[in-house]
C-alpha cells in the first residue's frame, strides 16, 4: 500500500516558518518560577517510559529498521499486521499505579514515523491499520483516571517520512557525501518541520493537559540533524504556548539557550554525582530500561533483578533525581511477563519504603553514608532515609550523628532501632543496633527523625 502525506495539503493554507525565520522568543521564568513549575516532578521521583509501535512485531529492538537496514517497503509488513487485541490501556496503568510510579511517558512516535492516534497529516497510524484505534486516546485516558501524570514522547527523526533527509542514523545511511545528495533530492526538511509543528499541535491541543514533552534526539554534526534541522527554538515555543506548563527535556540541540529545556537526560547510566551545567545543580532524570532494549525485544536476557531496580531508584533520588523507567509492551498490547514480575515487586517494596522516595533528594553534606548504604532526605519532615544495600547483621555505624537524633524505625514496619552514642574517638557516632536476621524486605530502609 503507497501511504500519502496529507500533511502535504495542510501546509498548502500555512505560512511556512522555517530555521531562518526571526528567532523564537521562549518564554521566560525566574528560577523560583520554574522550580514551583517542577515541583510535582521532583516530588514524584519514580516515572513510566513505554516504548511501543510496530518494532514489537519483529520483537528484536525499536531500532530494528535501522539496525538491519529494513527498506520502508519491506517494513510495511508490521503495519499491516498491527493488531494489539490485548491492549488496555486500564491494566497498563493500574500496574503503573501499584508499582508506585507517578507519571508516564508514552512514545507518540518513535523514530520508525509510526503514529499511534489520529493524526491528520499522515495516513501511518494505528487507526489505519487493522486495530483501528486511537491509541493515544484511550491511554490518557486510563492513566488520567489512575491519577497519573500524562506525558508524550515525540521523535524528531522519522524514517518513514518522504521528506525526512537521510541521514547517518537512518536505516538506508551511506558512506560517502555524494550518495547521500543523490538520495535526498526532492527532499525537503521544510516540509518536515512543518509536520512536525503540526503533529506537535495535535499531541498538545487533542488530549487535554499534557505535563511533559520528551523530544528525542539531536545529533549535530556531518550528515547529523541539529537546533537548525528541526527549528527548535520554534518548535519549543509552540509547546510552550500550547501548555504552558508542561515540562520538557533537553535533547533539542537548546542546551545553550534560556528556556531551551528543562532537565537533563542521562540514558542507561548510573550518574556518580549531581548532574551540573555550568558548575550549578541541574534538575536531572535517568531514563532506564529493565533490559537492553526499549521496545519489546522477545530474545533479550540482560534483564535486572528487582534488587538491582530498587538500588537504582534509591540511587538516583539519592543524587537528587528522577527514575524513568521503561516498559516495552508486546505486539498484543501485553506488558512482557518479566516486565509484570519486576513491576510488581517494586510496587511491594514502593508499598512499604515509598516514603524514602517521594518528596525525598539527596542529603546535605553533613550527613555521610556508612559503607554499603544510600541515603535520601525529605527537607520537609526533616526525616534521613538509610537504605542499606548489604544488609550489616546486628549493627550500623553513622558519625557525626550525635544530638541529632529523636527516633529511628525501621520504614516497612514502625519498629524501633536502638540506638546509642559512642565514647572517645566515637563519641560523635550513633550506633543503631539492628536485628541479625535481615527483614523481609528486597532492601530495608531506616527512618531517622532528626531533632
């Protein structure tokens, strides 16, 4: 089936803005302003990535277009198949909601150009192929009614689009400049970016309040696509405009702009410190995926255990950061079973522990973590968080805590720590006095209330 752009049509009665055109104006904000903007996003701390579209029908990775060089005609055997009888979007987010995170982040459209609701500016999209529905529709539905946080992952690149300039992360990239040239004739990036303001239009104007926008990605440089390959400045302003307090991310090529993005986005990684730019702290959100892959990847092994995943929370809002974590849903609309295993023992231990997360950041200097642990800290309750990662056996150690402590319990059940102060050289040390057999618990937290 030959797919037309209706897009095309549509830009017929637009005035074109293109990368020359006067500079966008973003809105402005002092720092007070934009941190009340966030203040539900770094309270939540704990978010759900889904990647999903056709690439979970061959099942082997969401760059499986480009990884195996797959011609669009060849890949249009996925969409004539896409027939998600499973999906509901209600379990989705029940099992978003029982694992305790506050926020989702559903890929709009992925880097394959596939679209998951109704848009009119092209004719590939789920309503035309054999499920027929609004994706989009229906899951801010269902998460709205969770009472989750709704937000949109939307591609820049698009290797389905016929004005979309090939390019060295597109599946038919080449090796040499005057093949790409030849490649790209009768291309035209103006016509794109214009599909993308109005697709962007759509996503923010259709669904009621969307409360975050992920841009994905800039990549600068030879036969790369930067700030003035998707008219970022513009593009932003139009999110901007549309929701004004929507919260987006910082792969827009803007890093150097004011109001060009609001955190940033460490993928697949552990940070070992705060993220800074410019010697200052920087709201900072690591996106991470159970396994190697963000779209459903049948074959996959390197999946993390729940320990691991725990560890990886408490790690980032120990460092003052979010966790957004992926979800790959199969060709049917099912979360993978390894998916609902892991989901489900972090919701047992978010169940119990979830105080140690929400409205919590890292701990002042002052406090410093005994071997084997992390700490977080909520400056409201004034309360210190130990997450203890090797379980001690019979007692911890904390300096410099002397006189600063009013009660210690173990978080998933209330029950008391003993504690006492030390004498000479350790006479600025607590020693909590903790139970041989380690709790029930994948990774128990203390809860210290401070004076």
């Amino acid at each position: 089936m030959r797919l037309t752009f209706l897009s095309v049509i549509a830009a017929a009665a637009l005035v074109i803005i293109t990368p020359a055109a006067a500079s966008a104006q973003l809105p402005k904000e002092t720092e007070a302003q934009k941190v009340q903007r966030m203040k539900w996003w770094t309270d939540a701390r704990f978010g759900m990535f889904i990647h999903w579209g056709l690439y979970a029908l061959p099942a082997r990775h969401e760059w499986v277009k480009n990884r195996e060089r797959i011609t669009t005609e060849d890949y249009q055997k996925y969409f004539e198949a896409f027939d998600p009888d499973l999906y509901n979007p209600k379990e989705w987010a029940k099992s978003a909601k029982e694992a305790g995170m506050k926020y989702v982040v559903l890929t709009a459209k992925h880097h394959e150009g596939f679209c998951l609701w109704d848009t009119k500016y092209t004719d590939y999209k789920s309503t035309n192929t054999p499920f027929g529905r609004d994706i989009i529709r229906e899951f801010v539905d269902a998460f709205r009614a969770e009472g989750l946080k709704v937000g949109f992952y939307y591609s820049l690149i698009d290797w389905h689009h016929p004005d979309y300039t090939i390019d060295s992360r597109h599946p038919q990239r080449q090796e040499n400049d005057a093949d790409y040239e030849s490649l790209n004739k009768g291309k035209d990036m103006n016509r794109y970016r214009e599909y993308m303001k109005n697709q962007v239009r759509e996503l923010l104007t259709n669904y009621g309040e969307i409360s975050i926008i992920w841009f994905d990605f800039s990549f600068p440089g030879k036969n790369g696509k930067g700030r003035q390959d998707w008219d970022s400045e513009n593009l932003l302003k139009l999110a901007r405009s549309l929701q004004p307090g929507i919260i987006v991310d910082d792969r827009l090529d803007l890093k150097d702009v004011e109001g060009g993005w609001d955190f940033t986005t460490p993928e697949q990684r552990k940070v070992t410190k705060w993220p800074e730019e410019n010697g200052k702290k920087v709201a900072w959100e690591t996106c991470q995926t159970f396994s190697g892959s963000w779209g459903y990847y049948r074959d996959e092994t390197t999946w993390k255990s729940p320990a691991q995943l725990i560890e990886l929370l408490s790690e980032s809002v120990s460092k003052g950061g979010n966790l957004l974590l992926n979800v790959g849903p199969t060709g049917r609309g099912a979360f993978d079973y390894r998916a609902r295993e892991r989901l489900e023992a972090m919701g047992e231990w978010m169940k119990y522990n979830g105080r140690s997360v929400y409205n919590c950041t890292e701990a002042p200097s002052d406090f410093v973590p005994p071997a084997n642990t992390l700490l977080t800290w909520n400056p409201e309750t004034k309360r210190l968080y130990v997450h203890l990662l090797a379980y001690p056996m019979g007692s911890l150690k904390m300096e410099n805590m002397a006189g600063k402590i009013k009660y210690v319990q173990f978080l998933h059940d209330a029950s008391e720590i003993r504690y006492s102060t030390g004498s000479g050289d350790e006479s600025n040390t607590i020693n909590m006095q903790l139970p041989v057999l380690k709790p029930p618990v994948e990774i128990p937290v203390l809860e210290i209330y401070l004076r």
